[in-house]
C-alpha cells in the first residue's frame, strides 16, 4: 500500500479506507495488499504511464591478483615500473585500469592486484608473462 499511497499522493491510511470502503479492489494476502494496475486505473481514472526503459551499456571489468615468488626486490621494482607505465599508457582506452603492487621483501614475493576491461588486462598480464620469461 505504500508504494500506491506515494504514487497517488496520499497517506497509507487513506489508502487503507479507500480499500476498506471498496473504492479500490485490493487482493489480501496474509498481512499486505495487492492492488492490480488496472484497479489503480479505475480509482484514478488515467492510465498509468509506462516507466521509462533504463539504457545500459554493457561493461566488463577484470579483477586479477598475480603472486610472483622468488623474485628479487629490484626485479620487483623493475616490473612494477613497467606495470606503472603500461598503466600510464593504456589510460587512453580504458579509465578503470588501476595497478597495485605489493613486495614482501621476507619471503621473497611480489602480489600484483590489476583491475580493469577485460582486453587491456590481458594485453598488461601478458606484458607481465613476457617480462618473467625473460628472467
């Protein structure tokens, strides 16, 4: 009933009476109301209008984590570098690419958190593939 009483203007418990009074047809099922759109018509006497479609974009963004073990701190700093300057240049095409890396210098690894569309991360992991294949 409230989302009737918001659409017409008007307090729940007016709502309430014009069910009660049989001014509006109300279907009772347990504790609530349901009222039908044609009902509703009735009572108001005009159609109500067609809610407007929502226009959506389809968007998908990657979430990737990448652990690399065994790998130097200045390897480390070497690929995060890269990684910064893939992120720098990919910005044109895609402004949701975000790079984080994280050392853990006592055992040795490096975490690589990438997110962003589905093309530029594969394009930056592969750049990431290609770079320790090189090591």
């Amino acid at each position: 009933m409230g989302q009737v009483a918001e659409r017409l203007g008007l307090h729940v418990k007016t709502v309430r009476n014009y069910v009660r009074e049989g001014r509006l047809k109300a279907v009772r099922i347990g504790k609530q109301y349901r009222i039908a759109q044609e009902d509703l018509e009735t009572l108001t006497g005009r159609p109500e209008p067609a809610p407007e479609p929502v226009r959506r974009e389809r968007h998908v963004e990657v979430s990737s984590i990448v652990e690399i073990d065994a790998i130097s701190p200045e390897t480390a700093d070497r690929l995060s570098n890269l990684l910064t300057a893939g992120v720098t240049s990919g910005r044109e095409d895609d402004q949701s690419l975000r790079v984080e890396s994280i050392y853990n210098a006592e055992r040795g690894r490096l975490k690589v958190i990438v997110t962003g569309s589905l093309g530029t991360v594969r394009n930056l992991l592969g750049g990431v593939a290609f770079f320790l294949e090189q090591l």
